[in-house]
C-alpha cells in the first residue's frame, strides 16, 4: 500500500464528516463567501470584481459538489453541474472545452478554443 492509499484511507471518514458540516451550514457558508467577496471588492474600489465574482462561484461550486458529492442531476452520469467550473466535453467533439466561470463565459485566462 503506497502513501497516496494511506491518506485516502485516513482521510476518507473526515471527508464525510467535512460534507455532513457543510452540508448543515450550506446557507451559512454561502452568506459568509458574499460578504467576503463585498468586503475584498470594496477594499479593491471595484478593480478586480470580475474576478471577485469568478472566484466565489467557483468556491460555491465546490461547496455544492461537497455538500451534495452523491447526488447527480439526471442524466449527466455523476458529472459536475454546467457551470461549476473546470473543463467538460462538448457533446460530439471528442476534445475537451476551454474552462468557463460560473455564468458558463469562458474563463478570462482560458486559452483560445483549437479548432
């Protein structure tokens, strides 16, 4: 058993834990995110808000995958929700997407899609 299995094996019963939490708190831990991103966009005078709002549709995603990590949306097979960040498949394509924000945009540091 190499190191990686061992800190799954540890760490697999804190996970659920950590879910179950989040899970309870979900409302909570949305509203702090907010007023996180309200306070930082204040303190930077508006200069980074696209960013500030990137990012904490990103945190919110990752906070739904935690929170809702068995449950899937019919028909997407166990994959993430459109618009939760990373990279999907175009359907048909056989080559992979350039990563998009939360509205579904493309990122703004996404390289240009290949043709």
């Amino acid at each position: 058993m190499g190191l990686r299995d061992n800190v799954k094996a540890k760490l697999g019963p804190a996970k659920g834990k950590v879910s179950d939490l989040a899970q309870r708190h979900e409302g909570k831990i949305h509203h702090g995110l907010d007023k996180a991103a309200q306070a930082v966009d204040k303190r930077t005078k508006g200069k980074y808000s696209d960013r500030i709002q990137s990012g904490t549709g990103r945190a919110k995603g990752a906070m739904d995958r935690l929170t809702h990590h068995g449950d899937t949306a019919p028909g997407t097979g166990g994959t993430a929700a459109p618009g939760a960040g990373g990279t999907t498949t175009p359907p048909g394509t056989g080559r992979t997407a350039p990563p998009r924000d939360a509205g579904g945009a493309p990122h703004p540091e996404a390289p240009p899609p290949t043709s």
